[in-house]
C-alpha cells in the first residue's frame, strides 16, 4: 500500500469516528470499551469495512445502508466533477474515493 492510500484510509477511518491514533496504524473505534487499540480497517481493499463504518455515516446524504445507494452515489460523481476519481481499480476504492471527494 502506498502513502496515498495509507492516509486515505486513515482520513476515512477518522471520519468514520476512529481516533488516538499511533505511528503503527493503530486506534480506537468509536464508542471503544478496551484499553488497547486495534488496527483500523483497511477501506481501500474491503468492501465490507467501508459497508461497516463507512456507509452507515452516508445517512447524512441520505445513502441509506444499500449497495444500490452506493452505486447510484458513485455513478452520479462520474457524471459530475469527479471522473478520474471514481475510475478506480477496486469497488472498493472508488467508494472511498467518491466519499473523501463528495466530504471536501
């Protein structure tokens, strides 16, 4: 992974609610009980960390917790501003991509 895509995954951890975060990649999640951080989710290569923290902040889009919301969200991005961005090489990637570009 490279530097782009290493703080692109910690940007999205944060807005998703993470914090206290070490050099090792390390933080708590939100509303943590344990006393010892975890790493946080890689969004970048896992459709099912962006589906657990990621989507379910898009309500204030009004997304909804779908995978149709989510593919009609990036498709409308590619029609708009953002057309390099959602050409991504994982499904993955071009939702955090499209979320990181539509949360400027």
């Amino acid at each position: 992974m490279d530097i782009k895509e290493t703080n692109l995954n910690r940007k999205l951890a944060e807005w998703a609610g993470w914090y206290d975060f070490n050099k090792d990649g390390c933080g708590y999640p939100p509303n943590a009980t344990a006393k010892q951080p975890r790493l946080y989710p890689i969004f970048t290569t896992s459709l099912d960390a962006c589906f657990k923290w990621l989507v379910p902040k898009l309500k204030r889009w009004e997304m909804g917790n779908n995978a149709e919301s989510c593919a009609y969200f990036i498709a409308s991005l590619a029609d708009t501003k953002y057309p390099a961005k959602t050409q991504a090489e994982t499904p993955s990637m071009a939702l955090c991509l499209a979320i990181d570009e539509a949360d400027k």
